[in-house]
C-alpha cells in the first residue's frame, strides 16, 4: 500500500516538475492527479490542506458543466461522474487499469467551506510514519 501511494506521489511529483515544459497540458494533468490523490484519501477528500484548493476547483469546474479529470499516472482507466440530484450527492466511479471499481462520493461547496478550517497541514510523504501504515 505505501509502495503504490509512493509511487503515486512520485507521478504527480514528476508531473508538477513538468508544468514549465507544457503549461496548459502539464498544469491541468496535475490537477487531475491531486484530485485523485485526495479522492482515494482515507481520511477523506479534505483531510489535508494540500487537498482543498484542488477540490475547491474540482466543485467549481463540475459546477460550471466540466467533466470528472482523469489522471492516468494514477492507474485510473475511466472515471464516471453522477451529478448530484433529488438531494442526493454526487460521486464519481473510478475504474483503474486492472479492472477495479470504486466510488466516492464528491464533497459539496459547502463541505469543501467547512472542510478549509479543519484540515490539517500535510506531513512529509514518505516518511518513517506513512510507512509504517
């Protein structure tokens, strides 16, 4: 489990290393990646402060009619986003290369608000405490 979020870390830190190279791609494929970074949080998609101002586009971008980013650095095949309707949130459904399935809820305006308040600072990913989860 480390081995793989490290090597997710690594693709988007290899991505972000290359916006100056090709900004519009480069930039929007990042942001793709934080946002799958965030959603398969466990903690949730806001737990760390890293993690909202790319939500806080994502809400913005589905608002306005945009499509769920994808980010193939993170194994992701497909997404398939649900708007939110009858009260009910929407969620987004990943399928990765292999075959799996999972869904996620996507958090709401409201939520991301509330969320910038609570989350906490990232620590430094790879350390001595994220491996030994």
């Amino acid at each position: 489990m480390a081995n793989r979020l490290c090597s997710s870390v690594a693709a988007v830190a290899l991505a972000t290393g290359s916006i100056a190279a090709t900004p519009a791609r480069a930039a929007d494929s990042t942001w793709a990646c934080e946002v799958l970074l965030c959603a398969s949080n466990p903690g949730g998609w806001m737990q760390f402060a890293e993690c909202v101002p790319p939500i806080r586009k994502l809400i913005s971008h589905l608002a306005l009619g945009g499509g769920f980013p994808t980010c193939s650095a993170g194994g992701v095949r497909k997404t398939d986003y649900t708007k939110p309707k009858n009260g009910r949130p929407g969620y987004v459904v990943m399928t990765m290369t292999d075959g799996t399935r999972t869904r996620y809820t996507v958090p709401t305006a409201t939520q991301v608000a509330l969320a910038e308040g609570t989350a906490q600072p990232g620590g430094a990913l790879g350390s001595a405490d994220l491996e030994r989860q």
